[in-house]
C-alpha cells in the first residue's frame, strides 16, 4: 500500500512541475510582447511578440510627428537610419508654389527605402517632405504623397499655395531680421505676427532644438543654385565646406549669399543665428525636381558625414 501511495506522490509532483513550467514559458511569450496592440479578437501576434526587445522598440521610430498645420494636417519627419551624425532634408516650406521641393524630397524618400545601405552606419537621415501641407493641399489636393502629374495648376495659379491657411510666408516667419511685414519679389508678403507665430515654423523649431542636427539642407525654386546660410555672423566653416560639397557633386552653382532682394525672417539663415550648418538648394524650374542632381548632392553629404564620423 504504502508503494502505491509513494507512486501517487511521485505522479503529482510531476504533473505540478510540468504545468508549472508550461505557463512558465507562456508568461515569457506574453510578456515580451506586452506592449503590443492587440488584434481585433483580443489575441496577440506570437511571431511579433517573440521579436527581440531591442527590435519591437523600433517600431514607429521611423514616422515622427512634429506638429500640425493651421488647418490641423500633420507635419511629418521620417528617419533613415541611427547613426549619432544627423543630416535634416526639409521640403515643401513654400507648399503647393514650390510642390517640386516637396515631390524631391519624396524622391529621396524613395530612394532610401529601396536603398537602405546608402545611408552610412553611422548617419541619420530625417526627411520632412513637406512643412507647409495646407499651401501644398490648394495647389495639388493633398498634402501627402503625390506625382507630377496630380498638379493641375501652374504659373501664377499656384501662387496661393505658397502660403500658410494664414495667409503667412512661412520663410519670413522664422528669427533672423524678422519682420511682419517681409518681400517676396517686388511684392510685400505677410511675416506673422512674431517669429515662429505659425504652427508650422513652432513645429519645425521645437524639433531642430530638441534634435540638434548637424548640418540641414532647404528645398527651395526656383533659381538653380546651392546657398549659403548667415545671420550677420559670417558664414560658418561648416556651412562653406557643406555648400561646396553639395555643388560641386550636383552640379549647382555655389554662392555665399542670396543677393536678389532682402529676405527677413528666412528659415536657414535662423540656423545660422544658431550656427547649424545649412544651405539652401534652389532648384532651377517650378516644375522639375532635378532627381540625379541632387541624389549625387546628398550622397555626397552623406559620405562627408560619414567620413568625419570615423575620424
């Protein structure tokens, strides 16, 4: 009898230790994936749950929103890679005016996305294809993704979309011999009430003060060239050797200044103010985005960067 009663015990303490483990490990599944959202019927991904930790962590690191437009659209920054040199590509800061300075800045979007090995190790490169998204929504209907071919209106007709739902130039809005009321051509532009007193500019500021980037590149159009950045405190060194970089491997002429009228209150010689390396790249037309010239510009960035990195 007392054989069998040793039996039983040795039976149920098996079992104790075999269930114990199963939920043992059961709770390791559940809890590596403990963040996640689960799917509609309550149930989370396994496959995502047994990810690494290090590697769920980067999910939704790539899209960050900076802020909203006037009219409330989102003013979106996407990252390529995690490198500690950080390289700043902004388009779209005319809208629907200048769409081509938003359609480039997709292009290399694109180009990133199909080639995730063009960006160097140790480089990070944020794009915001477009800080003025309700100007572009006149012109081309959307403030997201578009193609040429979705622009319907040219010439003097897109020239409302140059604009915030303010009515602002968001170019004059930002702190470097900053007025209200600014020039654009021959024609008098509305500069905010104070810098930085749209969303759209407030957005832009808080990131780059928060992120610190090492050097930021501006689409603009249309004249055809590469300038540099200032703020009554000389062209910085960096400033120069980016300028040449990007011209001399795009093929736009470089100048150390932007001389054809006064500009008050312009975005890149804001970073200067803060000495950020920028420059402005001005496409030559409204209407092309000159792909292969400006991939070579930013490729080359990129291995500059990349270069002085490993020094």
């Amino acid at each position: 009898m007392k054989k069998y009663i040793v039996i039983l015990i040795v039976i149920i303490a098996a079992a104790g230790i075999y269930f114990f483990t199963r939920g043992s490990s059961s709770n390791i599944e559940v809890n590596q994936g403990e963040n996640l959202t689960p799917t509609a019927n309550g149930e989370v991904d396994i496959d995502t749950a047994r990810r690494e930790p290090d590697e769920a962590d980067k999910i939704g690191e790539k899209e960050t929103v900076l802020g909203k437009s006037v009219q409330e659209r989102e003013i979106i920054a996407y990252n390529y890679g995690d490198g500690d040199r950080k390289l700043l590509f902004i388009g779209g800061i005319h809208g629907g005016y200048s769409w081509n300075t938003a359609l480039v800045a997709y292009e290399l979007m694109d180009y990133l996305e199909k080639n995730p090995n063009a960006v160097p190790d140790n480089i990070k490169v944020t794009v915001v294809p477009v800080l003025n998204p309700d100007g572009l929504n006149k012109i081309v209907g959307t403030s997201g993704v578009f193609a040429k071919a979705d622009v319907k209106l040219s010439g003097e007709a897109t020239v409302p979309g140059r604009f915030n739902a303010n009515n602002v130039d968001l170019n004059r809005n930002f702190d470097c011999d900053w007025q209200s009321e600014g020039v654009w051509q021959s024609q008098s532009v509305d500069g905010g009430s104070q810098p930085f007193s749209e969303p759209e500019s407030q957005a832009i500021k808080n990131y780059i003060e928060t992120n610190e980037p090492n050097a930021v590149v501006v689409w603009y159009s249309a004249a055809g060239g590469v300038y540099a950045s200032s703020c009554h405190n000389d062209v910085l060194p960096e400033t120069d050797t980016i300028l040449n970089t990007y011209s001399k491997a795009s093929g736009y002429k470089a100048y150390k200044n932007f001389d054809y009228y006064a500009i008050t209150g312009d975005m890149v010689n804001w970073l200067a103010k803060n000495n950020i390396p920028a420059i402005s790249v001005l496409l030559t037309t409204h209407a092309d985005t000159e792909w292969s010239k400006n991939r070579a510009g930013v490729d080359a960035l990129m291995k500059y960067y990349a270069e002085k990195a490993s020094e």
